[in-house]
C-alpha cells in the first residue's frame, strides 16, 4: 500500500515503458532530464559555435534533414571520437533520434563532447578588424554626445593606426535545474583594460580578416599575464552576475514546483485526516493517524529532492583566444559659444566606425551630455544645479 502511495506521487516524473518511476534513485531522474535539455529551447549562437569549432578542426559540415548536420570528422577528431562521421541533431523537442546521431543541445551529451574536446585547449588565432569608410560619422562626436549651449565646430579625424587587443572567448554553463549554457566574448585593449564584453560567440560588428596587421607577432609573457589576468577577472565577475540572474529565475520554477507538490500533499493529508475523523471511535484510529504522519515524511522527501535538483552550480570555460590587429584613430572636435571655442577629443573605433564620448574637460570622466557652465562645459555631474 505505502509502496503503491509512493509511485503515484512523485509529480513530474516520467513513467518508463516498463510502468515504473524512474525517479526511484536519483541518478537516473538526472540522466533522464539532463542529457534531453528538453526545456532548453535551441539557441543559434549555439549552433554557431559548433559550426565555427568544426569549421576551425577542418571538419566538412553538410545539411541534413530536420536542420541536422552530418559531419565528416577531421582525422585527430576521428580518433578522439572513434568514428568517421556523426550525424548532430539541434532540435530538443524531436522525440527521436537518427541511430547512431548525437543530441547536440546545450546541456546534452554531444553537447558536452563537442564542448570538452572545444575546451581541452583553446583555440588561437589572430586577426585584423577591417577599417571602415569613412573611419567616423560626418558629424563626429555629435553623434555620440549631446550638448546645450554650445554647437559644434567641424570634426578632424587623425590618421589610422592599429592597435593590439585581445579577445576572450567564453563558455558559462549553469549545472542544475534546467542546464544552460551562454557564450561570452570579452575584448581586453593592450594595457589589459576591458573594453568591451558582449554575449555572443564571436565579436560583434566586425570584419575580421586572417593575420595580424601592422603589430609585429611577438609579446613579452608578462603583458600576455596581465590580459589573461584582467579577462578572467571580468569572466568570474560575469560568471557570478549571470549566477545572481538565474537564481532568480531558477528560484521561481523550483518554488513553483514546491508549491505543486504542496498543494498534492496538503490535499492527500487533508482526505486522510477527514476520513480519521469520519473513523473516530473505531480501533484503527492511529493507523490512520500513522498514514497522515508517513504522507507528510514523505512530502519532507520529495521536497528535499526538489531542492536539491534545482542546487545551482556556475562554471566558466575559456576555449579560445584572439589577438586583435584593432584600427583606433584620434578625434578633436571644437565646441562653441560665441567667443568660447572648448576643444574636445576622443578615441574613434575605427572598425564601427564609432567615436567614443570625450572625456569632461572638468572633471575627466567620458560622458554623452555636455552643458555650458562655469565658463566651460562641463558633464551634468560638473554642472551646478
Ligand atoms: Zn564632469
């Protein structure tokens, strides 16, 4: 009887084929919804990521149907894997797959292959942002920062130079609950300065081209310490920012499923201690009471069991590295009123065709709003109120 209770409350577990839970230890319930990443909907920075690895070990990728790939394995991959070829299936809702095929969703068992042999040594490259044409907008830093009381005098962009800047490619992965995994690009400049840092597997707005322009290929080691330093603190930082999000969410559909499995368990102890009273009088009476103290051990049970599926754990991989031959060029730009003329100057990123905002003449600080005061201009923070 207690054994039959048992299997019938264990919410949100699958039957095998066989009619039994397969939640009965533990390790298979987690074989059974990790691998699937069932709920992890496809994302195409993933799929990009795998392309451009396979591209990288000189694998032949060719469509297949159903938005599979089937891959002829470049030959040290072909020892690794013990096969010619696989055939990758993306789509987590197919309920099947190609014998032989491999799940690849993030989270899944090709998955984590492709992402442990990714990750076993990062890639290395180096490459050239292309310059842009015109290097800066027509109307310079107007076009990144506003300004009152002033207007603007005509831009003078200087030459083209390139500069070196590194960028660390990144894998954060949150075990637990639902699996998940996001891409991760940070873009560190040459004295280790983070200057940017985006979601995505490659460097966006850019078009790269083979080689390192104009920058001799030789560094000391201890520069190429300092970047490394300075990008894996910027992907901790990252790492433990994305941990606080997903706690949140993933706190929500832990809590949702508790409050599932409380409201079945208040429910059944509800009808047994109903027919307890109903009983009152009769011998069995602390049998039943016995059935209402097992039910609420067993709902402890479930709920520990909840609690520790959804335990969240962080981890961050880095698996590639890019050296950056980066176009960077100086930008002066005047602001006037009346007799005033304030001259300003800035960075232009010349691979977006970007300027970046100038620095406040007053206290330093690079800032998209200047306003006439104390007979300069000046960033709202400089700014009397
Ligand atoms: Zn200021």
């Amino acid at each position: 009887m207690k054994a039959a209770t048992k299997r019938r409350r264990a919410p949100g577990t699958r039957a095998s084929s066989n009619g039994k839970a397969t939640s009965a230890n533990g390790k298979s319930a987690a074989a059974v919804n990790i691998p699937r990443g069932e709920t992890a909907a496809e994302s195409p920075g993933w799929r990009r990521f795998v392309g451009r690895w396979l591209e990288a070990h000189q694998c032949k990728v060719e469509a297949a149907p159903r938005g599979d790939w089937e891959v002829e394995l470049s030959p040290e991959l072909q020892k690794r894997w013990r096969r010619q070829r696989v055939r990758l299936v993306f789509d987590s809702a197919r309920p099947t797959v190609p014998r032989g095929a491999w799940f690849t969703a993030p989270g899944s068992v090709g998955g984590r292959r492709i992402l442990e042999a990714a990750l076993a040594e990062p890639l290395f490259t180096r490459r050239t942002a292309l310059a842009q044409v015109p290097g800066a907008p027509a109307d310079g830093l107007a076009s990144v920062c506003r300004v009152r009381g002033f207007t603007w005098g005509p831009p003078r962009l200087g030459p083209v130079r390139y500069e070196r800047r590194v960028a660390f490619h990144a894998v954060i992965t949150r075990w637990g609950g639902l699996p998940w995994q996001e891409q991760w690009v940070v873009l560190v400049g040459a004295g280790g300065e983070v200057l940017e840092r985006a979601q995505a597997a490659q460097m966006p707005e850019v078009r790269p081209r083979e080689g390192l322009y104009q920058l001799p290929e030789e560094l000391e080691p201890e520069l190429r310490e300092r970047w490394l330093g300075a990008a894996r603190a910027t992907l901790e930082a990252l790492a433990e920012e994305r941990e606080a999000e997903w706690a949140v969410s993933v706190g929500r559909l832990r809590d949702d499923e508790l409050d599932r499995l409380g409201a079945f368990f208040s429910a059944r102890i509800e009808e047994e201690e109903e027919r307890q009273r109903r009983r009152a009088g009769h011998d069995d009476g602390e049998l039943e009471h016995g059935d209402a103290t097992s039910l609420k051990l067993e709902w402890e049970r479930r709920a520990a069991e909840v609690r520790q599926r959804w335990e969240m754990r962080t981890e961050v991989r880095l698996w590639g590295i890019e050296e950056w031959s980066w176009p960077v060029a100086d930008l002066e730009q005047e602001l006037r009123s009346g007799a005033m003329h304030v001259k300003l100057r800035s960075a232009v990123d010349v691979a977006r065709g970007r300027p970046a905002w100038p620095a406040c003449p007053s206290c330093g600080s690079p800032t998209e709003m200047l306003v006439r005061a104390r007979g300069t201009a000046c960033c709202a923070q400089c700014a009397p109120a």
